[in-house]
C-alpha cells in the first residue's frame, strides 16, 4: 500500500471521527450521555487505527524476512 494510500486512509478515518464526534454533540442528549458516546466512539477508533498499525508493522516484518531470506539466498 503507498503512502498516498494510507494518508487517504487515515484522512477517512479521521473525518468520520470528527463527524461522529460533531453528531453527537449536537444530539439532544444529557451531557453524561453525550460523554459515554464519545468515549465509547473512541474506543472504537482506537481499536480500528490499532488494528491498521499491527497490520501494516505484520506487514513490514514479511517484507523484511522475505528480504533477508532472499539476501542470504544469493
């Protein structure tokens, strides 16, 4: 994946957290309500940008023994 990719994928990823986050403070709701939402979404987001870092660091680390077992072939 490039990183133009990856920066559209954050730059998604960020907006829909700003646009949740804009829609529930604007919801007629009690503030503690309100503030369980907003923890709850970002518990979420941090789970989703958690899983796309593992991803990509699983990623890097195939990419490096593929290197390495290629290097030490030759």
């Amino acid at each position: 994946m490039s990183n133009k990719n990856k920066t559209v994928i954050l730059g998604l990823i960020g907006a829909a957290a700003i646009g949740v986050i804009a829609g529930i403070l604007l919801a007629p709701d009690n503030g503690s309500v309100v503030r369980k939402k907003i923890a709850d979404k970002a518990v979420d987001l941090a789970s989703t940008i958690g899983d796309f870092i593992v991803s990509g660091k699983d990623k890097i680390v195939s990419k490096a023994n593929n290197m390495a077992s290629e290097i030490s072939v030759n």
